[in-house]
C-alpha cells in the first residue's frame, strides 16, 4: 500500500494527528514526508506528550517505521537534527541527497522581503529556497557535511517498500498553483505533487486521504470568505494560535463548500478525514463509534459525504492519537 495524506483547505487542518494514528494503526514501513519545507508545523499528542514538529513526519511515532524526507522538500538542517534529538528517533530518521537546503541566508531573505509582510509568509525560509532551486544556485543535502549520516536515496526507498505512508503539508488552497495566489506557499501541496516530493509517480498511489476540518482557519494574509472576529472564534471555541509562527488564526465557521469539491478533484482524493468534530459539536469528546456520536454530528458527516461524493473515513474526536472513528474497514 502507498498512501498519501493531503490537506484540503489552508493547512493547519489537524494533519498531524490523522498521520500519526495512521502510522501507529497501519505500521508503515517508511513514513515519508512531501510538502514545501519547515514552515509547515504539525502537532502531535503522543503518549500523553505534545511534539510540535516542522520538518520530521508526524508518523515517527510508530518506532517500526522508518522516518524519510523527500527530495521536494527544502531542508534546514537545524531544525532537522534538533527534531532528531526531541522526538529520540536517531538511527531510523533519513533525508533524501536531492534534497534543496535551507541556509541563513534563505531566511534572512525571507524575514526581510517585502513578500513577507505581504504575504504574511512564516519565515522559514522555504520560499527563498524554491527560488535558489529554480535559479540553479541551491545547496543539495549530499553537499552538506554534517548532514552525511542521514543522507540516502527516499526516492528508491520508497519505491522498493510495499507500505508507504506519504505526509504532504499545507493545504490545497494554499497551493502556489491552485490557492489564492499570490498569497499562497511557495510550491503547489496537491497530492500529484506530493507524491512526486517523495519519487513516487500516479499509478504507485493506493489512496488519497485528504484532511478536513470541521470549521476553516487560515494564518497569514489573503482571501478568507466568511471570516469572523477572534472575539466570536472565542465564543465558538474555534480560536486557535499557528504552531510554527504563533500567530492567532483567521477563523470561518463554516466549510467553504466550492473549494473543497475543487481540491477532491484535483487531490483525487478517495477518502476524506474529518477532524475537530468534537469542537464544532460538543457531547463528542474521545468517541471511537461512528454509532456514538451525537446526531447533528452524524448528520453534518453525512451531508459532507453526500456533497463532496467522497466516503468519510477518519473522524476526529479528541487531540490524542485514539480520539478517533476509523471507518476504513466498513466503508472501503
Ligand atoms: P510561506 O510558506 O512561509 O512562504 O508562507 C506563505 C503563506 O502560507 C502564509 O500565509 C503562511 O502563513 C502560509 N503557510 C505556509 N505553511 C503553512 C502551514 O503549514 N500551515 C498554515 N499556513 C501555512
Ligand atoms: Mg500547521
């Protein structure tokens, strides 16, 4: 099985958590991760301690598998090995030799350029490196001397394993090509493009997860339909701070319905999680039974299945790895 896990609206959609109960339930022999680079952060309840993660997948918590950065992914080589040492995962963590790095003077860049208070960019240095790459200047990981130990090739890795679990980040409406450019990520996050971050092509891909949240956020500037105050995001429960910048995330209650039919059909996507329905619709804390659940959340499931023709696999009930409904079994 390769499976790859996408975000559907602007990142921050719960990722984390999805990836890391997949790892520890379907034992992959390799988590692997897509995406643009260190700018993304994923939080991850494990063992009753919180990791808050920017370049290591969130699947590292399964200690059988294997942990891999693809050759799409920018790199900072510090926040690498700091990531190594925090979650104790040296020895099975690895970094593909194509990888672009991410030097000081990326983030300088970064920090300093008009785009980013424009854009509200996170800093990280991740648009830079894109450019360094595209401009034919970029340092590659098998360049870099400290970084030789954890050199090798993911893409051949991953094509010789049978079970391969992808991690993409950011979400769909964040993507260079298909968001709300300009004030998107310096790459496209869809799935194909995921898929390529790692060295796997179309038709090696079993299942597309994409991951929805149950009310819509988004960190940084640019469109954001419906948006309401944080006093009233308070109110709801729906307030919440970005993991890598801190800053308080724009909230819209409701899904916004138009893009997320968009991002199935360019995701292809074939399943979709759903996290956070123990926020919109309190009474649903910790439930592992789709059965249990309340009925305006059954029913809100339900519509969301009907609308986007997709079968909602995964819920969300909980911050913790187990605070889930895995209906993957029944409906697949
Ligand atoms: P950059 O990716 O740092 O260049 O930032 C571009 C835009 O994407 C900004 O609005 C960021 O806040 C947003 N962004 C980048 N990565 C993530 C993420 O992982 N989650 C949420 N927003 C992100
Ligand atoms: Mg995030």
């Amino acid at each position: 099985m390769k499976n790859i896990l996408v975000g559907g609206q602007y990142g921050d959609e719960g990722k984390g958590k999805i990836s890391s109960y997949i790892a520890l339930k379907d034992s992959p022999e390799i988590v692997a991760r897509g995406g643009v680079g260190p700018n993304a952060g994923h939080k991850v309840l494990y063992d009753g301690q919180w990791y808050s993660l920017r370049m290591l997948p969130s699947g590292f918590v399964n200690p059988d598998s294997k942990v891999m950065i693809g050759p799409g992914v920018s790199v900072d080589p510090e926040v690498f090995t700091k990531e190594i040492e925090m979650t104790g995962t040296e020895g099975r963590v690895f970094v593909d030799k194509r990888c672009t790095t991410i030097t000081a003077k990326h983030k300088e860049e970064d920090a300093a350029a008009a785009l980013s208070k424009k854009i509200g960019t996170t800093k990280t240095g991740c648009g830079p490196s894109v450019t360094s790459r595209a401009r034919r200047d970029a340092v590659l990981m098998q360049d870099v001397p400290e970084m030789q130990n954890y050199v090798v090739d993911v893409a051949q890795a991953v094509n010789n394993a049978k079970n391969v679990f992808v991690e993409g980040s950011q979400g769909f409406m964040l993507s260079c090509l298909y968001g709300t450019y300009p004030f998107v990520t310096s790459k496209d996050v869809s799935a194909s493009t995921i898929a390529a971050d790692v060295g796997l092509g179309p038709a090696s891909i079993d299942q597309v997860i994409m991951v929805i949240k149950a009310y819509t956020t988004r960190v940084g500037n640019g469109p954001f339909p419906e948006e309401i105050g944080v006093e009233e995001a308070v109110k709801l429960n729906f307030q919440e701070y970005g993991t890598v910048t801190g800053r308080p995330r724009r909230t819209s209650p409701e899904l916004h319905w138009e893009d997320l039919k968009f991002a199935v059909q360019v995701n292809s996507a074939t399943q979709i999680a759903v996290t956070k329905i123990d926020i919109r619709f309190p009474g649903n804390e910790g439930k592992t039974k789709f059965e249990e659940l309340t009925a305006e959340a059954r029913r809100f499931l339900d519509q969301l299945e009907a609308k986007l023709g997709v079968p909602v696999t995964l819920i969300g009930t909980g911050p913790d790895a187990k605070h889930i409904i895995d209906r993957r079994e029944e409906l697949l």
